[in-house]
C-alpha cells in the first residue's frame, strides 16, 4: 500500500484589526499613560471621534454608522466643548433636556423612549472606553436615569370612538374591533385573495 503525502493543514486566522500596525496603534492607545496635560485638555468631541475610530476597527460597519450618527448629530453637538476631564453627569443629563428640546424647536416628532436609550447607550460605551483608558476615573452616563416609554393601552373601538374619529381625526394608539365589527370586516372582504389569511 503507498504512503500518501499529507496536505498541509490550513490555519484560520481572525483578528479585530486590518494590519499589525493598526493593531499596534491601538495598542498603544489603551496601554501609554496619557500625560496630565494631554488629558486636560482632550475635548469630549475629540475623544468621541477617536472612539468611533477605534470601534470602527472593531465592531460590525451598521454598529458604528449608528454610533456616528448620535455622535454627529447629537453628542459632538450639545457636549463636544466640554473637556472630558470636566465631564459631569450633569452635563449628561441635560445633554437629553436639550435633545428634546432641539426637537420640539425643529417642529419635529419627539423622539422615541427608545432612541434616547440608544443615544445614551452610544455615550454609555464612549465613556466606559475613556475610563478604560485612564482618561477619566468614573462613567458619568452609566447611572442615568432616563424615563421609560408608555405602552399605549388597547382601547376597544366603540361606536362613540369611531364617531369621534370621523369629525376629528383623532383614534386611539392600539384599537380593538368589537366581534361585530370583526364579522362585518370578514363578510365584506370575503371575495378578497387573502380573505382566508385575513381570518385565520
């Protein structure tokens, strides 16, 4: 029986960064003490833009565009000036004050519970990488407390609501058909091609 030659095995290799020197660089930046000076005065916007390159390096491309996109449009904005060292939980806090108040002068939607947690998320893990990096001793967004969204309470859609929606447009967020009105729905699209989807 002939021996026969063993392919070299293939190794796979995954790391978080493109080249060596990028991973060096980065290494760099979390392990060199900052000197005092420097860290006096590094603004919150230039620590923010640093971060998101660092993410970048890391994370998955939609993570980071949704980073940028609260860094740019909000963080950078209403607490960029501020020095990181000088960076107060009151500062954070009216950071959210202002986003609303931003919006309401814009004639915009407010925004939603869940987006401002996002936000806050966003400066939650920028600071965390600033402590980390022996830039600031304590998180300040990490203890906010933001006020939690209001699930609208189903309301049935009685005859008086549907009268009050026909003269002014008003309904209520989650409406919940009556069996009759259920029944007559069903009867009326009967001939419809998901008339049997629509029932189920």
């Amino acid at each position: 029986m002939w021996a026969t030659k063993e392919e070299p095995r293939s190794r796979l290799r995954q790391g978080g960064y493109p080249t060596k020197t990028a991973a060096t660089a980065a290494l760099r930046r979390l392990t060199e003490p900052p000197s005092p000076r420097r860290r006096a005065r590094l603004s919150t916007a230039t620590w923010l833009e640093r971060w998101l390159e660092g993410a970048a390096e890391r994370l998955r491309p939609t993570t980071v565009r949704g980073y940028r996109k609260h860094v740019e449009q909000y963080l950078a904005p209403l607490i960029g000036r501020v020095p990181l060292r000088a960076l107060t939980y009151a500062d954070v806090e009216s950071v959210f004050a202002r986003i609303a108040l931003k919006h309401r002068a814009a004639g915009k939607n407010p925004l939603s519970a869940s987006t401002v947690r996002r936000i806050q998320a966003t400066l939650r893990a920028a600071l965390a990488a600033a402590v980390n990096a022996g830039l600031i001793d304590h998180n300040p967004a990490r203890d906010l407390s933001l006020p939690r969204e209001r699930r609208p309470q189903p309301q049935v859609w009685t005859d008086s609501l549907v009268d009050r929606w026909r003269l002014t447009g008003h309904r209520p967020a989650v409406a919940v058909w009556t069996p009759v009105q259920t029944a007559r729905f069903l009867h009326l699209i009967r001939d419809h091609r998901l008339h049997a989807l629509y029932r189920l």
